[in-house]
C-alpha cells in the first residue's frame, strides 16, 4: 500500500511540474508550439524506451491497423486535457489549479464508478466535501483579492 501511495504523490507532483513548464512553453512559444514540442518529446522519448526495451512490434504498421480505435483515443484526451489545463492555469495559482484539476478527477473517476455500480454513499460524500471545500477556497480567495483591492484604492493617511 505504501507502494501505490508514494507512486500516486510522485505522479501528482510530476503532473503538476509538467503543467507549469508546459505554460511557460506556451507563452513563449504560442498555444500550438508549446503542446506540439510538449507530445514531441514524449514521442522520442517512448520510441528511444521501445527501441531499448525491445518492444519495437509498434513499428510495423500491421500490427498498427489491428489495434482498436479506442485505445488511440488516449493521446486525444490527453491533448485536451493538456490544452484546458494550460488555459486554466494561467489565471490561478498553481495550487488553486491542482486543486480545481483533482476536483474533476475525482468527480470524472465517480461517475465512472457510480456506473459501473461501485461508488456508494461515502463516495459520494467524499467527494461533496472536496466540492465544499474548493467552493471555500474560491471564495475566501476572492474576498481577499477585493479587500485588497479596496485597503489599495484608499489613499495613505485617510
């Protein structure tokens, strides 16, 4: 259990490292450049972990068209989950984002189970006190961003 743990945290910091140099790269190089230099590397770097590990069948375009249309799908929602994730986080703090980003995580993840019939009423709990808790935090956020606002258009010594 431990195990499954640590690598869950290790995948949540590297996805979130992953997000902010992935928005760096796309106000520097635009939208587009910044995702397609982003799948670019993950491409060689997988093909040079193929090549090295031996599992070059996925070079053959036989064995290419038998695999199901679903299983290319991966890529497209990763793509657009990257491209959300970079528009969204370039208004928040990173923290704020990461929170926003598990919060759909964990409501996408209990819809599926709920209908495969696996989620129950904890679940469901759960995940209303994550809402919850998001909703708090966006609006204490927001109140301290409009006191500061009002205690900065109030003159010094008045």
């Amino acid at each position: 259990m431990a195990l499954v743990v640590t690598v869950a945290l290790l995948n949540g910091m590297l996805n979130i490292f992953n997000k902010m140099v992935n928005v760096r790269a796309k106000q520097a190089l635009g939208m587009a450049n910044g995702n397609l230099v982003n799948y670019l590397e993950g491409t060689v770097i997988a093909l040079v972990l193929a090549i090295a590990l031996g599992e070059t069948h996925l070079l053959d375009f036989s064995y290419l068209s038998g695999i199901p249309f679903p299983y290319y799908l991966g890529g497209v929602f990763g793509l657009l989950a990257m491209v959300l994730t970079i528009r969204g986080m370039e208004g928040v703090s990173v923290a704020v984002s990461a929170v926003v980003i598990l919060s759909g995580q964990l409501l996408a993840g209990f819809v599926m189970d709920a209908l495969a019939g696996m989620a129950g009423l904890r679940d469901l709990a759960g995940l209303c006190l994550v809402g919850l808790g998001v909703w708090w935090n966006n609006r204490r956020s927001r109140l301290d961003a409009e006191a500061q606002r009002a205690a900065e258009a109030v003159p010094p010594g008045q």
